[in-house]
C-alpha cells in the first residue's frame, strides 16, 4: 500500500465508519493510468453511503469530484460514471482493462463464465465478450424476464425515470441486493438539459435507484486531471466523500478540527455537489445536514453585498437544501424567497395583478413574451385551449437560467428561473423569485395561432418593433412596475432592468440598429434574413461563464445593458462598444464544417468584424478589437519563430489576422459565397473529421477566388494534405510577398 493511500484509509477510520476497501479500488483500477472520454462532458458522481466510495476523480478548480464511484448494497455492488463516454474507447488499452475491471468487480463471486446483460452501454461488449463474459444484448422492455438470468446489468438510470417504472426499479434494487452488479454512466447536465422541468434529485430514475445505496449522478462537468483524460492516480478521494466531508465540517464547526481554507473548499464543494443530488427522501445524508444548518443558523441569502462564498459552506449547504425544498413544495406552499429582492428584485404590493388574454403564434418556437411579470412568491393562472393541453407547450418564470453552483462566489442565489410543462387546461404556478413570464413553445408545433389567458401578474415594459406605438411606449408602458423590461423584434430580444429603459424615448431607431447586426450576421452566415425565432440577449447579476457567453440567451452582466439600449453607442461605437454581442451572436452562427480545431474563438469572430463594418462603419483595417497595427506586431514575431500551428491555434487574435488577410484581398463577399457552398453541399461532401475542415476550407476558398491558396496556409503553418494542395495547383498562385508584416500588405499576385 503506496504512502497516500495508507492515509487516505487511515482518515477514513478516523472519521466514520470504514467505506471502501483497499482491494475493492485495487480491482477496479487494476492496469489503468488515465481514462479518456473525446469529446465528451462528463460529469461528477455524488458519494455520500457508508460503503460507497470514490475512484476517480475530476478537477472543478483546484477541487475534485469523483467521475467514477462505487458501492456494496447487500450482497450486490454498484458502480456509477459521470459519462459513458468514460467507457466508450475501447481501442485504447486502459479503458478495456475499465472495462473487464468493472464487470469483474461488479460481478462479484458469481461463477464463470459472468453473465453479463446490455440494455445501454453496448459499445462494452466486443470487449467482455473477447475476455470469456457471457453477453446478452436486450431492450429495456425484457429487463424483468432476463433479470433472473444475470449477474451483471449495464443500463441508463433514465430508464427508471417514468412513474409507471417504479415496479421495474424495486425489482432491479432487489436484483442488486440479492448479489447483482450494476452499472450506469451518465452525465447529469446531459439528462437535465433533455428535462429541463424535470430534476436529478427527484426524478431521475437512477438516483432514485441507487441514492438508497449512497451514490448518485450529479449536476456539473469536471475537467480532466491529465493530458488526455482523467488520471486513476486515486488523487482527491478523502473528502470528495459527502460523508467525509460531512464528518470533516461537522468538527471544524464544532471546533474539534480545523479545516484549511483549500480544506473548506473541497468540503463546499462536494457537499454542494452531493447534496443537490440526492432524493428528498435520503436518510443518509440530507438529515445531518440539515441538523447542522438549523444548528448553526447558516443563512442562504447570497447578494453582491453579502455573497456566499467558499468559506462558507454552511451558507452554501443552505442554499442547496432551500432550493430543494422550494422546488419540491406545492404550489400552496409557495412564498417569496428573502433572496429575491436582491435579484431579479421585488414588486411593489400596489402594482396591479391583471388578467390578459394573448395570442401565441405556435409556429415560432421556444420562449414568447408577453409582456406580464411574475412577482415572487405569487401564484399566476395560465389557461389555454383543451386541444392544446397535450402540445408541449409550456410556461417558464424568469429569463436567468444560468446556474452558478459550480462558482466559488454566489452574488445571487445560485437558481431562480424555473418552466414547467402545460398539461392541463388551467395550471397554476409561481416562484419564489419572480420573473418574467413565458409561454413556451416546442419545435415543430402546429397548434397555429392560440389564445392563452394570463391571470395574477403584472404588466411589465415591453416594447415590439412594429407592434407597440411609441406614444404608448412614452406615456405608459415603458413606466409599468416590474423590474425587468424587455426590447424585441423578430429578430431579437433584449432582457434588461426596467430602469434601463425608463427614459428610453425613441426604441424604434435602437431596435433598427439590432435588426441592422442581425441581418449582417444572417447574411455573412449565408441564412435568411427572416427567422425562425429571435435570438436572445439577458442581462444578470451573475452568469456562469465568462463575462458573456453564448447560447439561448446569451447571458451577460449587468453594467452592460446602458450599451444594449443606447443607439449612438450600437451605432457608432464599433468594437470598443459591440464587440461582445457579436462574438456571442457569433458563437450562435459559426459552422462546424469551417471551423476546425483551435478556432472555436475565432471564426466567430468573423461575425464581429463584419457587424462592426457593416453596423457601426468601423472597417477591419481599423477594427479597435484586432488593433491590426499592434497585432501586426504579433505576426511577424509569429513568422520569426517559425510559423508554429500550436501557437496560431491558442491565439484567436493571430489567427483571426490570418482571416483578416483573406478579407482585406478578396472581400466580405468571398466569406459569403464560401459559407454558402457549405450549406448547399450534400451531407457526404462534407468534412467528418479536423483534416478534412482544414482541407477543405483551402480548396473551397482557392476555387472561389480562383487563387491558390495552398503556399499561403502552409507559411501560416497550417496543415493541409498533398492531395487537397494538389487540387488547386493549376489555379494562379497567391501569395503577398509582405503578408508576414501583418496589415495592410500589398495584396500582389
């Protein structure tokens, strides 16, 4: 026993009852030194049971959590992955011993050969078969008649999700404490992002399988330990345990230990992992900690003047177990949150709660706005057409969906945006922070044009281009009570504070400006100009990546706003102003099929230059984001040193003046055509792997210019094969002979 593990176990006898083996992780990880999961999430896996354990660890920051855990429940064993992508290279020899060493270990002391049953995670199976397993392949409808027949069960928890499954999840339980082995692998941002009114703790099937037995699938994604995956260098699996983390906490509370502030990390960080995780019902863990939140007073009121950060887990633990709790209430039970006031904010008691009827064109998918706002705590009404009630449609409260659990400073509580699903002629709901409300809408409805009514709400600024008159916009609606407003077009919705837009005079000449960039963007994309849904801006206290990032909505902070709303500014103020929104919008447009590996932050940056040029009349050659003067700069040290294409790859801004170089020869029109021709192309003549975008990207763009292009990717330093060089070798060569200065150059022949 190496001197790290030694402590490991020696902590763990100290501090609670034993809950692993030494030999149980020596099986497991038998002959393997980093796991890999290409292209892949994955997630960590909450361990919180007496006999559960971790295994593997991913890195959140300079914390762990485990990515792949087990557990003894009866005479059976349980083993859980943060993603099945974890066992999904079977080409690599590491994860084929993963692999043998899991079904080994879950199989337990059954006699050989192991029967082992697939009903998901088919890709395992040339590889147990080749090692003597006996491999059934089944559907999840024959799991019941071929339970008798197995030692070893391969599924997806989600399975068990259905209400009507119940009867088929004890049975699999009783199958596991019998002596069965069972194996999932699953990433719970994955299933949540597939149901999104749904949750981890309450739903999914799995947990409610296996939280019983301590180990659950969680929210979040790790980062990988080593250089291609994850190192089973069995690093941070002390206090990625909830329970040890729990025992750890409890003493330093009490007194009896001190935890470092990294300690104190660690344990906020796992117990929040963990205990948003687990059922409402577990006995294991939830009981303990909210003994010790009510014990310590531990408040759950983050705020940018009060946040809650790492160095108190208690007041993290709280928010957890309040947002849990709130969640699961009936919508009787339901009351404002003290958190809300803070953010998104509060409504007065005199603002008027109306009745509106609206109509909802179901041809335009995802989010509506309507205009009215939710106050916190307060049940709305939503009634539609009984033909309508089994259609998807939906209503959601509040517009910051990003959650922030993983960041290691909450300035708001870290969850407050919620959507259920329309099932019923007449619903009530509500939420404890309020929020804008929305009817959504799915893909592909054909409901048409329908009546929805809207009872218990407040009206809220919201102005539509071609909709709203601007005398009403002046004298009334811009001054309605809520705390959010909204500026929309069919092209785009901004979600910013009512105070933003209170002195707003001339909304029509801002939104023409938007409509400007968004119609620039469809066209350099080579999409139409009319859209199936508008896209999304919102504004929040705090997102949960970066100062922007991209999706639906494009999230963004709050000091930006005064920009979104000011037309000189969006007009005139190019890249010192609008650089974000386009890079965001950017990331919402980029094509896979033109942009390879390294230039995830570049290509979308095409979008930027172009809406700057084409919207505030800033040309590339004198873009205040590229700066072409100082990156020139940069470019020609690039060259000095040799061109290298790691270095090209890491630096969006170099790579960008590569772009730039093309633009400035052969125009805006040429990225157009090019863009074009991919999206005509059938789907066979487009690239599948990195090469093949790299390949084709120079073939496609030389024979639109009728250029060769091939010497002039190869001095940038950017691969390409023989063949796809070869091509284009009859088409005139291109290539500037001062282009390693940077911008401007001579364009030249």
């Amino acid at each position: 026993m190496n001197k790290q593990m030694s402590v490991f176990f020696l902590l763990l006898a100290l501090l609670a009852p034993a809950r692993a083996d030494q030999r149980d992780i020596d099986q497991l990880l038998k002959g393997v030194r980093e796991i890999v999961a290409p292209g892949c999430g994955v997630g960590p896996v909450a361990v919180f049971g007496p006999k559960a354990f971790p295994v593997v660890t991913g890195a959140n920051g300079k914390n762990r959590l485990p990515v792949l855990a087990a557990t003894r429940y009866g005479r059976g064993r349980v083993a859980l992955a943060g993603h099945e992508g974890l066992y999904g290279s079977a080409d690599r020899a590491d994860q084929r011993q993963l692999i043998l060493n899991t079904a080994g270990w879950l199989a337990g002391g059954h006699k050989k050969p192991v029967r082992v049953l697939l009903v998901d995670h088919r890709q395992t199976a040339p590889v147990l078969e080749a090692a003597g397993f006996m491999v059934t392949v089944a559907d999840i409808g024959d799991l019941s008649a071929r339970l008798k027949e197995t030692d070893v069960l391969f599924i997806s928890g989600h399975h068990f999700t259905p209400k009507e499954r119940i009867g088929l999840l004890e049975e699999v339980a009783r199958f596991i404490e019998r002596g069965g082995g069972y194996f999932d692998g699953i990433p719970g941002w994955g299933w949540q992002q597939l149901n999104g009114s749904l949750s981890l703790a309450g739903d999914f099937g799995g947990n409610r399988l296996t939280a019983r037995m301590g180990l659950a699938i969680a929210d979040g994604w790790m980062d990988p330990t080593g250089k291609e995956g994850w190192l089973a260098d069995r690093s941070g699996l002390l206090l990625s345990h909830a329970g040890a983390a729990l025992d750890a906490l409890e003493k330093h509370v009490s007194g009896q230990r001190q935890l470092s502030r990294e300690e104190l990390a660690q344990v906020s960080h796992t117990l929040t992992n963990a205990s948003g995780s687990v059922p409402v019902e577990d006995r294991l863990l939830l009981p303990r900690l909210h003994a010790l939140i009510a014990r310590n007073a531990a408040s759950a009121l983050p705020s940018p003047q009060t946040p809650v950060g790492i160095d108190n887990p208690l007041g993290r633990i709280a928010c957890v177990t309040e947002n849990i709790r709130m969640r699961r209430a009936p919508i009787e039970h339901l009351k404002a949150h003290p958190a809300a006031a803070a953010f998104p904010g509060a409504v007065s008691p005199e603002a008027a709660r109306v009745s509106e009827a609206l109509v909802i064109d179901t041809a335009v998918p995802d989010w509506h706005s309507i205009g009215l706002y939710a106050a916190p705590g307060e049940v709305i009404e939503i009634s539609l057409p009984e033909s309508a009630a089994t259609a998807g449609l939906g209503v959601r409260i509040g517009s910051h969906t990003d959650t922030i659990w993983h960041l290691e400073q909450w300035q708001r509580f870290p969850e407050i945006s919620c959507a259920i699903e329309l099932k019923n002629p007449v619903t009530r709901f509500g939420s404890p922070f309020g929020g804008i409300v929305y009817i959504t809408v799915p893909q592909g409805c054909r409901l048409g044009r329908i009546e929805v009514v809207v009872k218990g709400a407040v009206r809220m600024p919201l102005f539509v281009q071609g909709k709203t008159p601007i005398h009403l916009w002046r004298t009334k609606i811009r001054a309605y009570p809520a705390p959010w407003a909204e500026l929309a077009t069919d092209k785009i919705i901004l979600t910013v504070p009512a105070s933003v837009v209170r002195s707003l005079e001339d909304p029509e000449s801002l939104m023409a400006v938007w409509d400007g960039g968004m119609d620039a963007i469809a066209d350099l994309a080579a999409l139409p100009r009319d859209r199936e849904r508008p896209e999304r801006i919102c504004s929040d206290q705090q997102i949960s990546a970066g100062y922007m990032h991209s999706g639906y909505p494009i999230m963004t902070f709050l000091d930006v706003p005064p920009v979104m709303a000011d037309r000189d500014k969006m007009a005139s103020g190019g890249a010192k102003s609008c650089w974000g929104f386009w890079h965001e919008l950017g990331h919402n447009h980029q094509s896979g099929h033109w942009t390879f590996e390294g230039t995830g932050e570049t290509t979308n940056n095409l979008f930027s230059l172009y809406c700057c040029e084409r919207v505030s009349n800033e040309p590339v050659a004198r873009s205040a984001w590229l700066d072409p003067a100082e990156r020139s700069k940069g470019v020609q040290q690039y060259f000095a040193e040799g061109a290298r294409f790691e270095k090209w790859q890491a630096d969006p801004g170099l790579s960008l003046m590569f772009y730039a170089q093309l633009q400035q020869a052969f125009g805006w029109g040429a990225f157009r055509r090019v863009f074009a021709a991919y999206r005509a192309a059938r789907p066979e003549e487009l690239p599948r792997s990195d090469a093949e975008k790299r390949d084709q990207f120079l073939v496609r763009f030389s024979r639109e210019t009728g250029r060769n292009l091939g010497p002039f990717f190869t001095a940038w330093g950017i691969p390409t094969s023989d063949p796809a060089r070869k091509s284009i070798e009859a088409l005139p060569l291109w290539q500037p002979k001062d282009f390693q200065k940077g911008i401007p150059f001579e364009m030249g022949e």
